[in-house]
C-alpha cells in the first residue's frame, strides 16, 4: 500500500512545483492530499482504500509519536465505518488538549495509556477496544451501536468495551459512548441493520428479534430473517446486501438472487407473516418506514417462531 510519492520526493527526483501541477493535469499522477500523490494505475475508487493511503501518507509526512485512532483505526481494524469518517484521516497524541484540525487531517490531544495501543500491519493504532469507544463517543449513537456491532462479530468482548469506557473518565461523548454499549448485539449481520435497531428503538417501537429461523408447520427452516416481531406476526428486512450486490457470487445473476427472494418472501407470507422491507434510503428519512411497519404491526397476527 505504500506507493505514495511525496512532492520532496517528486522534486528530489527533478521535478518541480510546475511539473507536479501538469502531471496532476495530464492525469499522469493523482492527488491524494496536499503533497502526496498516486500514479493512475495505483489510485483506488473505493473509499476504504482510499483512506488507507490518506493514512500512509500522513504518517510519512511527520507526526511522530502520534497514534492512528477513531474512524482511521476503524478501516486499519477491518471495521466498517460511515463514509464521513473517511474525509480525514484521525490521530491521537497522548496528551490533554492541544488537537489540531486541517482539512484532511484531525489530530486529539487525549490520554492514551500503552494499554490501548495495538500495531495493525506495523502501525501504531487504538487498540479494537479503545477504537470502538472513541468512535461511539464522537459519533451519532446509531453509528455508535453499529460499529460496536461490527467489533463484537471480529470477536471483541464486551467486557474489554467497558474497561475502556471506564478508564476514559468524563471525556465528551462519554454518555452516548456509555448508551451505545448498552445497545450492542453482535447478531446484527450488517451495518444497516444495526442502524435500523437503533433508529426502531429510538421511535419506541417494539423490539424485534435478530435473526430468527422461521421453521414451517413441519419444522422445516425456510429462512432465517433479519428482523422478527413472532407475537405480533411481523417480519422486517434491510435490503443494503442485495441492493449493493455484496452477497452475490461473481458467477450469480442479480435477476435469479432477485427472483430466489420474491419466492422466499412468499413462502414466509403463506406461513402468515407481514413482511416489511427497506432500504437505505429508509434509514436516512424513515418517516413512512416507520409507518409502513406499524401498519404491519396492526394487521398482523401472532405467527409461532
């Protein structure tokens, strides 16, 4: 991943500011941030990727002793993490104040004991724990809840998230840092579906289980759901995967996956079932996802699970 070109480099190797700027012009190089720089073939549309350079190329650019946190340490941690988090790269020193902010870069002057540092692929990094909880701290508690999730599947004890939190102190945040530990649920399957939990919790509406297996009359698994109100005879389901394809094979066609779902979706209406479906778009305004379910919640009749 380190095939970044610094401008001192460039110019060390006999360019100057006006041959920089042409072959940004000419495409023949790519701007990552202000003085460092891809060749075309190197550059990365996808945005995680992306970040990771903008995280190399901070690093050579200077900020010794400075450790790689929040949304950073999150993509260096394999986490899956809101694309603002993405614009700039996020740094911690061991220290109380004195952060800096530029345009793509954030630096926090926070404590920072050695037990919350870990070396992912060699770099020094907020360890999962001390990650999660800085996030859940400076992000909304949806994203909050959903990153925790998204740890709790690599494999994070919740006891290791409340060690940290309690050793943070009083920081900023620390109260939604605090709520959105009392909100995970490592059987949320995807980023979308922790959002929606948090944001159906948030409107007061029941509690769904997660994930559960609808067996027919003969106890026969016909699918396994993301969502389910079993006394109330409601199914819900997030459609980021297939919307975005993520859990097609490359060999599979999304008219056939579409049409495997639409079969499904009426085996599960024959047992009974309401079944509300979304998207992200939902989540973003969910004013008639909202309603869409509690009108499921009146029509339906409790289904055994």
């Amino acid at each position: 991943m380190d095939d970044i070109r610094l401008a001192r480099e460039l110019v060390a190797g006999g360019l100057n500011a006006g041959d920089i700027r042409s072959a940004v012009g000419d495409g023949s190089l790519r701007r990552l941030r202000r003085g460092a720089y891809v060749g075309p073939d190197e550059w990365a549309d996808d945005l995680t990727q992306v970040h990771r350079r903008l995280i190399t190329a901070t690093l050579r650019q200077g900020h010794p002793g400075a450790v790689v946190s929040h949304g950073s340490a999150a993509v260096l941690h394999g986490l899956e993490v809101p694309q603002v988090a993405l614009d700039t790269v996020h740094l911690t020193r061991d220290r109380r104040g004195g952060g800096q902010r530029r345009k793509w870069l954030r630096v926090h002057g926070l404590p920072l004991p050695q037990e919350h540092v870990a070396a992912v692929d060699g770099v020094p990094t907020t360890a999962l724990p001390r990650t999660v909880v800085d996030l859940a701290c400076s992000l909304p508690l949806p994203d909050g809840v959903a990153i925790g999730d998204g740890a709790l599947r690599l494999g994070l004890h919740p006891a290791d998230l409340s060690a940290v939190l309690t050793g943070v102190g009083t920081r900023h945040g620390v109260g939604r840092a605090r709520r959105a530990l009392e909100l995970l649920d490592g059987r949320s399957e995807s980023y979308g579906e922790s959002i929606s939990r948090v944001l159906m919790l948030e409107r007061g509406l029941p509690a769904p289980e997660p994930q559960l297996r609808v067996r027919d009359a003969r106890g026969v698994v016909v699918a396994r759901v993301d969502f389910a109100w079993p006394s109330l005879g409601v199914i819900g389901e997030f459609d980021g995967r297939i919307k975005y394809g993520l859990d097609l094979a490359p060999d599979q066609d999304p008219a056939q996956a579409l049409w495997r779902e639409k079969l499904r979706e009426d085996r599960l209406r024959d047992l009974g079932w309401q079944v509300v479906r979304w998207v992200w778009a939902d989540l973003e305004n969910p004013r008639d996802w909202f309603a869409r379910l509690e009108r499921a919640f009146g029509r339906g009749r409790p289904v055994p699970a």
